[in-house]
C-alpha cells in the first residue's frame, strides 16, 4: 500500500491503473478511522480493482466553534486499518496541498436542501463537503465513490452534486456500522466520557422504536417523531438538535412515512453532537 502526499502523486498512480484497465474505487474520510470506515474500504476493495482512502482533515467543512482543532487523529492506525481492508493508496495532503494560498472557488448546492436537518445548525458544512469531495474527485479520478449511510444528507446531497455536475462517477452507499450494543460508529464517540457513551444509546435505541413503529404499519411522521423523542427526552444528558422525517432523495420534510423516507436525528450528549437515522423500507 503506498501513501502519496501530494496531488501529482495521485494523479500519477492512478493514470498508470487506469492506461493497464484497472478500476478505481474512493474511499473519502477525515481520518481516525474505524469499522465504518474499514466497512466502506472493503465495499470498495470488493467491487473495484483498486482503492484509494483519503485522509484529510477538511477545514471548510467546520465552523469557528466546531470541533476542527479537538478532531482526533491517528495517522498509524489508520494506515493499518487501510492496508488491512484492501485498499492500494492513501492520499493524506496537508491543508496548503488542497488549499493553495487564496483558494477562492467552492461548490455549493444553492436549494434547500443543504439547508435542511444538520444544514440548520451547520450552516456552511456542506459546502466544505462538496468543495472537498469535488476537489478529490478531480484529483482521484474514480469510477466509485463509497458513503457511509449514517451520514444520510451528505450521502443524498453528494448523490445531488454528482448528477448537477455531471461526473461520470457511482456513488455507493454503504449501511450504517453499529457498536455491539447499537451505538453508530463515529469518530466522534471518543469524545464521550463513560457515562456520555451509556446515554449516547438513546439515539439508537430512538431509531429501534421508530422502526418498529414503521413495521407495525404506523404512518404518521408525528407520530413515530413523538415517541422517538420522548425516549430521547428521557436521557439527562441528551439534548435534542432535531428528529425529523425527510424525503430520502430532497430531504424535504414529510407528514406522512413511505417508503424512501428517512428519519433523521441529530443530539447533543454533553458537548458531543452525534447523529443516527433510518430510512423506511
Ligand atoms: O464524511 C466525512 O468524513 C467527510 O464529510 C468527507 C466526506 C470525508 C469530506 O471531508
């Protein structure tokens, strides 16, 4: 597995894959990876004939008061977790590598749809995203690009900015990887303390109730939110940013669940915002 640190490198190896017929297959992340992570590494390594994972921490995507400076990294595991899911090529640039000095173009869906669940908090995080994704696709070059499905309105608003720009890429979605005891894999648990993580399962455990709701044939948007938020209501440390029923496709609200909705969440445990869904089947 080789680790390219600039964009010639990249764009160097993937043009001899590609003069020998070989398919390429992204993996974008911002490091400190985990099983998610490996999970979308080997989709790739599976379908294509060669990966790339990125590994870069992208300062547009965060706010002032996000959690850009705190995000943890851990370059050597990693690598580890790369080589050991399949993958050929990590591209880990330094911010100036992808942002030369007075970088000034960016890519952004100009609906609502950026603007809706996590957008009402973030308000420019989407932009970061496509900007970045955007910019890896040009440089990588990939004939797939593999999401993770927790990140459900990144995955639909990149799936957006694939058709609107035309590239001749696939998007692949990948299912949400859980803890043992339901909690969703993120970087970002390791901002919990011991008793965070215990309340961290109200989210999941929201998602059980909701989907039950749905499988028992309930479908009344308010309904199924209602009592997904009184359990997470019920957690001293949960702090609610918002559960919602979204179109899966515009992630433009709905009243009533059918198939292709999701429901979405995003909560506040402590200091840690984390966010987990399911989509109706
Ligand atoms: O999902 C993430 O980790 C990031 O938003 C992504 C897609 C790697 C862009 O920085």
């Amino acid at each position: 597995m080789k680790i390219a640190t600039t964009i010639k490198e990249v764009r160097e190896t993937v043009a001899q894959w590609k003069r020998e017929g070989l398919t390429v297959g992204l993996v974008p992340t911002m490091g400190y990876l985990h099983q998610g992570h490996g999970s979308l590494i080997k989709a790739s390594a599976n379908d294509c004939d060669r990966t790339v994972v990125s590994v870069f921490l992208n300062p547009t995507q965060f706010a002032p008061n996000e959690d850009l400076e705190s995000y943890p990294r851990d370059f050597e595991n990693d690598k580890a977790l790369c080589k050991e899911m399949g993958a050929d090529l990590v591209f880990h640039p330094e911010v100036e590598e992808m942002y030369s000095e007075g970088s000034a173009t960016f890519v952004e869906i100009l609906s609502d749809m950026p603007k809706q669940l996590c957008g009402k908090t973030r308000p420019i995080h989407f932009r970061g995203v496509c900007t970045v994704v955007s910019k890896l696709f040009n440089i990588v070059n990939p004939d797939k690009a593999f999401f993770g499905e927790k990140d459900a309105q990144q995955l639909a608003i990149i799936r957006k900015m694939v058709k609107d720009m035309s590239y001749g890429i696939e998007i692949v979605g990948c299912p949400i990887i859980r803890e043992a005891d339901g909690l969703a894999k993120s970087s970002r648990n390791t901002y919990l303390n011991e008793e965070e993580r215990k309340a961290a399962l109200c989210l999941s455990q929201a998602v059980e109730i909701g989907k039950d709701l749905v499988n028992k044939g309930e479908t009344n948007a308010d309904k199924v939110i209602s009592a997904m938020k009184s359990h997470i209501e019920k957690e001293p440390l949960a702090r609610i940013d918002y559960v919602q029923a979204v179109n899966g496709v515009t992630m433009t609200p709905v009243d009533t669940l059918c198939k292709n909705v999701l429901v979405a969440m995003a909560v506040y445990i402590g200091k840690t915002r984390l966010i987990d869904n399911f989509s109706v089947k």
